[in-house]
C-alpha cells in the first residue's frame, strides 16, 4: 500500500485541534451537516499507531486510526440520519450500518456526517433542504451529487475518505467534479444494511478517497457477506483464493489488463471533457493497451430506463415518511388523511414529489406493463450488451459527466438536463457492475474525471489497471484550488 496516511494519525491524535481545523475550513464549503470530536480513547488508536509505526512495528491495518466521514444517509448510531430531507431532520439512528460498523472494527474513526441531496435525488446536491455545499475547487461551482458532500470534504483535506452511496453515479459524478477517487461496487458487494433506501435493486454503498490504494483499502475492509442483508453475496464459485478469505473480490493478483474498451462519443461532450477523453485514450495507447472505439447502442435508452425503475422503486421505499412512524407531524391535522398530506407537503423537497409521483404513476394498474416492465427489461438487455464488452475487452472507459462541475445557477445544466447527463454513469447501476472514477486531466482550473468499469466482482483490476497507468494522470492536492496543470 502505497499511500502516505500517517499526518492523518498525527491529527486525530489531537482530536480537540482537528475539529476545530474540520469546522474551520468546512465554514466555506459546507461539506458537513454534523462534526464531532471522536468518542473519549477513539483518538488514542491514532497516537498509538503512529507510535507503532515509527518504532518499526505493523499497525492494525491500513484504516487504524484515520478520521472519514459518512454520508448522511448511513445509519451511524447515535448520529442523526436525516437524509439531507426536512422530513427527517430530527431523526437519531438507533444502530450502526454494517460498512461503517466494519471500518469502526478496523480502527477508523467517524468525525462527521456529510451533506447529500434529498434522498439521494440529485446531481449537485443543491436539492439539500439542510445545506449548501461548495465544490472546494471553486467554490461558486456546486460539488456533484448526491454524495457531493463526502466528494467535498475528501477534497477540501477534511477527511482523507469518506462513504457515500451510489444509485445512478452519486459518488462517480461528484468525484470528478471535485478530483478525488470514488468507487462504485458491484451490486452485492458491500452490505446496504443501514443505507436508507431510495432504489434497492440500483443503490451501493460506495467510497470517495484522496487515493486510489486508500479507496482500496476501505473497499476491501467492507466487503463481505453480511446475514442482515439479503442483497449482499458471496465471491462466486472459483473467483477466490483457497485461503477461506471470504471477500467478494477476484483473486490477489488480477490477470494484466491488456485490451480496453472507450465508448465512443461522437456529440455532447463538453470541450474540456472532450479533450480529457481523448488525451486519455492516447496515454492508454501509449501505455501499451490495446483500445478500441465502440458503441453499445441499447445505451441510448439506458437513462429512461433508470428514472422509472428508480421512481418506482423510490415511491415504494418512501411511503413510509409520512409523518406518523417516520418524519415531521404537523401540530394539528383533521384526519389520518390529512396529517399525511401535511407533513409530505411541508417535508419534502420539490424533486423528491416529482420522483414518487412519477413512480407511482408508472406502477398504477394498466400502466405497469406499459412503463416499469418495459424498463425491466431494457435493463436486461443493457446488462447483456454490456457482458458482451467483457467478452472480449478486460475493461471499459467511458467519460463521468459531460463537463465539469457547473457553476450554481448555470441555466444550461437544468434539472432535465442534469437528468439527461447521467447517460455515463447510469449503465454500471443498471447492469450491477463495479466503476472506478479518477481524476484524468485538468481544464481552466477544473477537475475533470473519467470512470472505468469491470465484469461483476472484478474491483480488484480496475485499481490495478489504474495503478499501471498512475503516472500518465494527475495525482490532485485535496487541500485546496487548482490551477491548469493541477498545481495548487
């Protein structure tokens, strides 16, 4: 493991200093809607590792003693758990979700929850009702969606990881808006007991590091089987080591990368994407990588087929805020009918409404067929073509977002339009497959990022083909602006 954490333990050391230092330089980008000083002994796990470490000893594992921060959709025990919604503002989780509860065991330590939009339904987590939260690269440009508040606080230099989750690219997209790493799994491979449901068959927990090895690290660390999650799986048959490990990643030493599959994308690319993209398919030429262009055409309906499966499954999981079990109630209401009505009107987020009504109208009787199973099986189809990309490519590239993080209020980035630019990062959600994002150039002082994708459980070779071209891409600060070139 390559990755330099030890100044991290050095801070958690003094928890009381680095609070203040989190609090301090969260003012101005807002990446954060609760901090806390670890719990009395946690920052001692730092100290004592970094003792460990410079009198020659081996510590716990690569996480002991680090801080990170969780997005606020992951049941954190004792932590409030509100979504980024009005509805749950006031909402304390009652347990630990099984990925932080494994990091905890491993010796990280939470020091606060981050800002996303509302329930996960957003693109520049603008749609927060708790929050603003500023890309730290440019603080008048917003920092990606959902998990934009986790993307914002790795890149700001207030935590060196934090988790988020991803439904349709809400940790790929803001970790190329705000140059960090994010990881998307495969479906199943990390347990989603205590992510608060939005779409349960598209949604992982993910992960968003300053580094390739350190998203590794705490990707392997929560991989696993977990009994309260029937979502969760197993490695398949034959893809382990024999050693009883019963992680779900391929074997230790992933066969070489040699062939790569890039997208083709004729139109729609910003001129800074663009030109990322196509700097990018050199340097991987360059590297000695077989890469060719190709189009999968059933792509076309990929972002169609995501909003109505993931409304339909969203108008299901959220009818359960209404004010009486889960929520805000109104002070008086007439009737049962009533107290619903009320406390959805006044808890909701505009973009949350639109969501649920759109999946309940795709799941009313006579309309189901029509729409959601449709959806379904254009998904399967989408999952098939993109199988046949494995078949013969060992991994495939393809741009994030169509440009980078776009300034607050920029009329051509609407909601539809941000709708319509998850085209990119919805296919892996769909097909169940893991993506990496990096970042792959800089332009006019902007991260931009590109995503690279695998067959089911195959994590381990998108960290390694990344690792065989480190060099050929920029390694970004995450503790301040950039300039052309990514300097600081």
């Amino acid at each position: 493991m390559t990755m330099d954490t030890q100044p991290w333990r050095d801070r958690l050391a003094r928890p009381a200093e680095y609070i203040e230092y989190l609090k301090e330089r969260d003012r101005e980008v807002g990446a954060c809607l609760e901090i806390r000083e670890p719990e009395p002994g946690a920052h001692a796990v730092g100290r004592a590792v970094g003792d460990s470490l410079r009198s020659g000893g081996t510590a716990r594992g690569p996480l002991a003693g680090l801080p990170f921060a969780v997005k606020n959709n992951i049941a954190v025990r004792g932590w409030r758990l509100t979504c980024g919604s009005k509805m749950l503002s006031e909402i304390v989780a009652p347990y630990t979700a099984t990925a932080v509860g494994r990091l905890v065991d491993a010796g990280a330590v939470v020091v606060a929850t981050t800002n996303l939009d509302e329930f996960g339904m957003g693109s520049s987590t603008d749609n927060s009702a708790l929050g603003r939260t500023n890309n730290p690269r440019d603080l008048s440009r917003v920092a990606g969606g959902s998990s934009g508040g986790s993307a914002a606080a790795v890149a700001a230099g207030e935590v060196p990881f934090a988790l988020g989750s991803d439904t349709g690219g809400s940790v790929r997209q803001p970790a190329a808006f705000c140059g960090v790493y994010g990881l998307k799994p495969t479906y199943g491979a990390v347990s989603r007991y205590g992510l608060t449901a939005y779409a349960s068959s598209l949604e992982t927990i993910g992960v968003l590091a300053s580094s390739p090895d350190l998203a590794e690290a705490v990707f392997e660390t929560m991989s696993a089987p977990d009994p309260r999650d029937q979502t969760s799986v197993r490695r398949p048959a034959g893809a382990g080591d024999e050693s009883g490990d019963k992680r779900l990643d391929p074997a230790d030493a992933p066969s070489p990368v040699r062939r790569v599959a890039a997208l083709r994308v004729s139109e729609g690319l910003s001129s800074e994407v663009s030109c990322v993209y196509r700097d990018s398919i050199r340097a991987m030429r360059d590297a000695g990588l077989e890469v060719d262009e190709i189009d999968i055409p059933s792509l076309e309906y990929a972002v169609p087929s995501y909003y109505t499966i993931a409304a339909a499954e969203a108008s299901a999981n959220l009818a359960r805020f209404n004010g009486i079990r889960y929520g805000i109630r109104p002070f008086h209401s007439d009737s049962p009918q009533d107290l619903i009505m009320d406390a959805r009107s006044d808890g909701l987020g505009a973009e949350v409404k639109l969501r649920i009504m759109l999946g309940t109208f795709v799941l009313r009787s006579g309309f189901q067929e029509q729409y959601y199973g449709k959806a379904q099986r254009i998904r399967t189809r989408i999952a098939r073509d993109v199988d046949s990309v494995f078949a013969s490519y060992d991994a495939l590239l393809s741009p994030v977002f169509p440009t980078p993080a776009f300034a607050r209020g920029d009329a051509s980035m609407d909601a539809f339009a941000q709708r319509l630019a998850d085209k990119f990062t919805v296919t892996a959600n769909l097909a169940g497959i893991p993506a990496l994002s990096f970042p792959a150039g800089v332009k006019g002082g902007l991260p931009v990022g590109l995503q690279l994708h695998a067959t089911a459980f195959a994590q381990r070779r998108l960290f390694a083909l990344h690792r065989s071209l480190a060099d050929r891409f920029p390694a970004l600060p995450c503790d301040g602006p950039l300039v052309e070139g990514g300097e600081r």
